[in-house]
C-alpha cells in the first residue's frame, strides 16, 4: 500500500494543531487541536500518540469497531484529566477522526470531530463520515442552504471533541470499499479552502506526491486560512494486489 501525508500550518495561524498518524499498513488518523496558546496542538499529538499504539491485529473482526471506541474514550478521558491538570491546557480539545484498515475490503472508522474521510472512485468523490458540527447540523436540518453553510462564519463551531468532557460519544462504523481507489482523510483546513469538486477532480491524478502537492497548493493558494493536513491511502497500489 501507498501512503502520502502533508500538514503546513496555512497562512494565517502561527503554528500548526493538526497531528497526523500513518502507521502502514493498517492504521492512520487525523487529528485537530483547539484551545487557548499551544493547547490545541497538544490535544492533537496526545490524541495520535495514544492511539498509535493500538494493536487490533488480533481482535476479531465483529470486535473491531467496539475496540476503537473504547480506545477513543479512553484517549478522551487521558487528555481530559490532562487539561484539568493543569491551567495552561485548560480547555483543551481536539477532533479525532481513525481509520483501521486490515484489507483491501473494508475499512473501519471512529470519528469525532468535524475532520473527514472521503472515498474516491471511478472519478467520483463521497463523504463518508459526518461533521459534528453547529453548520452541519443546521444544514442537516434543512435549517439552512449548502452554499449558506459553505459561507457561514460559525463553520468553525464543533459540536463535538476529544477531551473537552470526561467522556465523548464516537460514531463508528465500517466502509466496504469496492472498486474505491483511494481514501482521503483529511482536516478542515482543506475542505474549507477547496470545494469538492476540486477536491475531486484533483484526486483522479495517479501520481500520489502531485496529488498531494495539487491538494495543498489549492489550499494555500486560496488563503490557507487554517492549518492543512491530510492522508490519502492508494487502494490499488501493489502491495494490495500481492494479496
């Protein structure tokens, strides 16, 4: 399998809060820290650091998802207390979105957070996970127009994190891949910058590192406003046809 990463700290912010985890060939994550001073970008690492540890090599596959969610609680629960320890971290959260992929079938997701995971293929582009967010939740509600939640200024606004409360709910669930040739797992600081139709059409490219590259001058170019980072995982490359 072919992994490639990129994170930059954008334009705007002063550092960067995103954490990215590869761990070829089965478990990747993106994660994006908030709060005051340097707190964000230490919830973030904590969150990936934790969870870079995980072994479901031996877990059975009915027990995959349960695994992950009990992971992300306990990851939770460790940057909570953290926070509460100490005043500079005070406040502290961050989104957590992980992706364990055992085979070139299915891929299982926990997530929490308003970072995605999109799926790409047959020159197609579709969000697999949903944004916990206040605009996410407005416009599933048909309270308000897409272009309006592409637009709002409280398209920031997260409804829900890892470490903010002593526990957190996670959505999880599996992904059967199909004929899918690539993952995408990325933070808002993309998605915010780039439409998906340019998201899309930039991800047909095979060559891995000028799609990276495509992806990341896109959203630089159109302000980088946020901090950027993303994974993109090559469902056809080699090491998956040996199989």
């Amino acid at each position: 399998m072919i992994a490639v990463s990129r994170t930059n700290r954008g334009l705007v912010r002063h550092n960067n809060e995103d954490s990215v985890l590869v761990r070829e060939p089965d478990l990747f994550a993106i994660a994006d820290g908030m709060g005051g001073a340097d707190a964000g970008e230490v919830a973030s690492y904590e969150a990936v650091h934790l969870l870079e540890s995980l072994d479901l090599s031996q877990v059975d596959r009915t027990n995959i998802l349960s695994s992950l969610e009990t992971a992300i609680i306990r990851i939770n629960k460790k940057i909570f207390d953290l926070a509460s320890e100490k005043k500079a971290l005070s406040g502290m959260g961050t989104t957590l979105t992980a992706l364990y992929l055992p085979n070139r079938e299915t891929a299982y997701v926990a997530h929490v957070g308003d970072s995605r995971i999109y799926l790409y293929g047959e020159g197609l582009l579709r969000q697999v996970t949903s944004d916990h967010s206040y605009v996410a939740e407005l416009l599933r509600h048909k309270k308000i127009t897409a272009e309006e939640a592409r637009t709002s200024s409280q398209k920031h606004v997260i409804t829900r994190a890892v470490g903010v409360e002593p526990t957190v709910a996670v959505d999880t669930f599996e992904i059967l891949l199909g004929s899918a040739q690539k993952l995408l797992l990325c933070s808002d600081g993309l998605t915010n910058m780039i439409s998906e139709a340019e998201i899309e059409r930039i991800m047909g490219d095979r060559n891995l590192d000028r799609l990276a590259d495509g992806l990341m001058n896109g959203a630089m170019t159109a302000g980088g406003d946020d901090n950027i980072s993303f994974i993109i995982i090559d469902l056809e490359a080699a090491e998956w046809k040996k199989e």
